[in-house]
C-alpha cells in the first residue's frame, strides 16, 4: 500500500473536497496545464511536471497521450477543476473534461511545491447517468426555485411540496462536509433528490440547498469551523421553511446526514420550536476516531502484503493524532492540520454530539444508521442508543443493507462503491414518512 491512500481525505462525511489554504492556487495550476496541452505547447505543459516523473515520463510520450485523446473524444470544449482533495503529503485534483466526442475526467497530483507528481485518467462509473427512482412518482409534487441568502451570500435552492396538500409538514436537508450540491450528489447518485421526491409523494414538503463551501470556497482558505460551513445556513433554511405556502409551522423537522447528523443537536438547540430531527448516519464519536477507524478498514480490505506497509500505516495513525486537538496552545487558528484548520479542529472536538441530544428535550428524534456504511458503523448507532435510553422522544432503526448513502447493497465496500448507481432506499423512506406523521 502506497503512504498516499492512507490520510485520504476525511472518509468520514461524502467529501468532494478537502479544504486547504492553496486550494484555489492548484485549481489555477490544474487549469494552466490543461490550456498548455489544448494550446499543444507541450514543452511549457512538461516543466509543470516534478522531476521523478519526468524520470519515468517523457515530453514525447506526453505528446503521444494526448494525441491519441483526441483522436479518441475529439477536441477539448471544457477543462475545468472541480475537487481537491488532501491524500497525505500530496493533494490530488481532479479536472473534469468535456470533448467532442464524449468526456474524460482526470486527476493530477500535486507535491507541496505545486509540481505535478501523478497524471491520471479517472476511471468512468458503470452508470454515469442519475435515474428517477420508481417512488418519484412527479404527478404529485412539484419543485420551485429558490434562494437561501444573507448579507454575503446566494444559495441556490429547490423546494418541494406535496400537490393538493394543506398544512403539511416540511424537512430541510443538511450536508455532510466538504463542498457539495443540493442534491448531496456523488457519483450518479443524489441521496437528497431522492429523499425529496419520496418524501414529496407521500405528502411532505422540503427545502435542499447548495452548500455555502461549494460557491464560496474561497472563504474556507482560512481559520473557520462548523458554524460558517454548515450551521449557518442549516438555520436560514428552516427559517425559510416556515415561510412556505400550506406548510405546517409545528413541524418543521431537520434532516442532517452524517456530518449534518453530528450537528443536528446543535442546530436543534439554536431552533428550539423544531418538530424532530432525523439523525441519518450521524457520527457519535470524534472526527479523528472516524478517520483512523475508515484507514484501518481500507488498509485491511486492501491486503496489502508489501514488506513495508504496516510501517507506512502506522506513520499514518500517528498523523490521525494531530487531529485529536482541543485548545490552540502555540498553533495558529488557520494552521492547516490533516487538510483542515486547527480552528475546525478544536471545535468540533469540543463538541459533545450525544451530550447535546441528551439536553433536548421538545424536538423528537430519529437516528438512523445501514450496516453495510464503512464510514460510520454500528458502534456510533450504538452510542447514539446508549445515551438518549432514557429519552421517550428518541427512536432507533438500524438497517443492515444500507450505505453511506442510504442505499441497499450487498455488501461493505469502500468509495468505489459510490460510483455504482442505486437510489434512496424505499423502505428508509417509508419509515422516515411514518415517523413524521406520528405527531
């Protein structure tokens, strides 16, 4: 096992990115490579390269590569760059291409100095294409656009309510960390569109939203935490709820996922008149345990035999530790620490999610949490269980054929799993309709 895929990035929460201070200097330098090869200035495009790989790549054989894809797609319409994400000591990025004749996306790894040490083909997903599940049944619901804004900000939004329905209830959905949009999408799968069209059907409304971290990365370059990337916005959404035509005022109920669901108390705590909070793959331990019990998982599955890699993976825990931080001391608040920084940190580690919902006491709530999820486990649904016991308004479900992404699988995989197509599971859903009419 190579030292870079282990510290991938936090496989905690669907993460398209990770954020760093140089984030937006690398997508320039991604970008400039790509116009050089376009421009066929392929001398200029080599230097961009570290010395190691010109060692095993030639300019020739640069050439030849890109060549052969154009002769192969066409000529190139778009390079863009669109995810970064910290893999140890490097930063991989990957820059979606769109051709003539079709599309390619790469990525390129960068080193410290921006010199590129990886040029890859990203692998196409066996199904590329997002498909309706059968339960959006759109006769009986329609969707509106919106926007959730503030003094600095603009987020696009959907809005969708059940037809032919009167004082009926509404769910905002919060992301996971790291940038994305409002449908939650990861490979050809949107957990929050299908979500909102099962929901929608059976007669319940919800708001989605781009997260603030996908439009303005540009702001999260420097010392922040879960209150600028998540909870804000969380609140300006279910004020908004309120506001929709026929919604039902006394319940308003939060949909958090797994970050989302980390904060759920919180933000239930600064909303005080919320129906129910959902708690959907919701972590109920540190960030840092999270991270180092996802490497463990991945370095088992993996099988590596190499003579080395159980050295490498134990330098890797050692680095996990540095994000078990709780007080500044003699770090910089925007000092980068496992691709985040220290600020988020030491916020999030003194946070007590379950000691939060145990203080709760109108909002009903729902935690939620698939077996086949390598991201967070049993354990976290577990101690969710064990602490809120005593709460009457708590409930559980655990469902052993769901991931991540709350979709039924066979099988524990790993992130490649995401890049298959499968839709919100029916049943979650159903449960999730009956929880809520339960007033």
């Amino acid at each position: 096992m190579k030292k870079s895929i282990l510290l991938v990035f936090a496989l905690l929460f669907i993460s398209k990115a990770s954020f760093s201070q140089n984030v937006i200097s690398l997508f320039n330098s991604a970008n400039n490579f790509f116009q050089l090869l376009t421009e066929e200035k392929y001398t200029e495009a080599y230097s961009n390269f570290d010395e190691t790989v010109k060692a095993k790549l030639s300019e020739e054989q640069l050439k030849k590569l890109w060549t052969d894809i154009n002769q192969s797609l066409g000529k190139a319409k778009a390079l863009d760059a669109t995810q970064s994400k910290t893999q140890g000591e490097f930063f991989a990025v990957t820059v979606e291409g769109e051709f003539e004749r079709g599309s390619q996306n790469f990525i390129l790894g960068f080193n410290k100095t921006q010199k590129i040490v990886g040029f890859f083909l990203a692998p196409k997903p066996s199904v590329t294409k997002y498909l309706a599940p059968s339960y959006a049944d759109t006769t009986l619901y329609s969707e509106k656009q919106a926007y959730i804004t503030d003094a600095k900000h603009q987020l696009a939004a959907v809005i969708t309510t059940p037809k032919n329905n009167k004082n009926f209830p509404m769910v905002v959905f919060v992301h996971g960390s790291g940038p994305g949009d409002m449908d939650e999408t990861i490979g050809p799968n949107k957990p929050f569109k299908d979500l909102a069209a099962g929901l929608a059907a059976q007669g319940i409304g919800s708001i989605r939203y781009v997260k603030r971290t996908l439009i303005y990365p540009y702001e999260f370059g420097k010392a922040f935490t879960v209150k600028e990337e998540v909870m804000d916005d969380a609140q300006s959404a279910l004020a908004m709820a309120k506001t929709i035509p026929g919604a039902d005022l006394k319940n308003i109920y939060l949909f958090g996922h797994s970050l989302g669901g980390m904060l759920a108390p919180r933000i239930a705590a600064a909303v005080p008149d919320l129906g129910g909070i959902i708690l959907a793959a919701a972590p109920a331990r540190k960030l840092a345990d999270m991270i180092e019990e996802q490497n463990k998982y991945l370095f088992e599955k993996s099988n590596d035999t190499a003579k080395n890699a159980k050295s490498q993976f134990d330098l890797a825990i050692k680095e996990i530790d540095k994000g078990r931080i709780t007080q500044l001391g003699t770090i910089k608040p925007d000092s980068i620490v496992l691709g985040l920084p220290a600020s988020y940190w030491i916020d999030l580690n003194n946070y007590n999610q379950v000691a939060a919902a145990q203080k709760l006491t109108k909002p009903r709530i729902f935690i939620i949490q698939g077996g086949n999820d390598y991201q967070v486990s049993k354990q976290d649904f577990d101690l969710w269980k064990a602490g809120l016991a005593n709460n009457k308004n708590a409930e559980f479900k655990f469902y052993p054929e769901l991931n991540h992404l709350l979709s039924q699988q066979v099988e524990k995989g790993t992130g490649a799993q995401y890049q298959a197509f499968s839709s919100v599971s029916a049943t979650l859903i159903n449960d999730i309709v009956a929880w809520i009419k339960i007033k």
